[in-house]
C-alpha cells in the first residue's frame, strides 16, 4: 500500500507543470550589455515585453518601433532606453557577449 501511494505521489510530481514565468525573466540578458531591439527580438523578447521591461523610454517608443533602438541591460529581465539609431538597419548586432551599437 505505501509502495502504491509513494508511486502515485511521483508520478502525480513528475506530471505536474511548475508555473509559468513571466515572459520577459524567461529570456533575459546579459548585465551591462547594450542590445539593439532586433537582437532582444531574435533573443525571444516580444515587442511587448521590451516595452513593458524598458526604463526610462520616451513617449513616442511603441512597440512596433523598438528594432532599431538600443538598449542596455542591467541583468536578468531591466531595459533601460539609450537612443534610436539615425535610419533603419543603423543598430548593429555585435555579436554574443558584445555590446550592440548603432553605426
């Protein structure tokens, strides 16, 4: 009978699904590194929570704008704003471990 339970017991925590975490802290970033808003995107960030995540933005950032904006990250899921690049396709992925910039 305890053979039984323990069993169920397992199965039932092996099953069960832990709860979601918030969208933003399943994808993060690397603290003190600038991100252009494509690289966050190509990262899994949605437009969404870049700009729910995003200190310090300007009233005209939406979320439909945020590709070409760069960004610095303190840690874990904490965008703050730095500028928008002059023209689209002027925010440069620097490559992992490196800070984007625009050119």
């Amino acid at each position: 009978m305890k053979l039984i339970t323990a069993l169920s017991i397992l199965t039932t925590l092996a099953t069960a699904s832990p709860a979601p975490a918030p969208a933003s802290a399943l994808y993060g970033c690397r603290s003190d590194v600038n991100y252009c808003g494509h690289t966050l995107l190509n990262m899994g960030w949605s437009r969404d929570n870049i700009i729910d995540e995003c200190s310090g933005r300007p009233d005209w950032l939406a979320a439909n704008s945020v590709d070409n904006v760069l960004f610095h990250c303190g840690g874990g899921d904490s965008l703050t704003f730095i500028e928008s690049c002059n023209a689209p396709g002027t925010c440069v992925d620097a490559g992992a471990g490196n800070s984007d910039y625009c050119s």
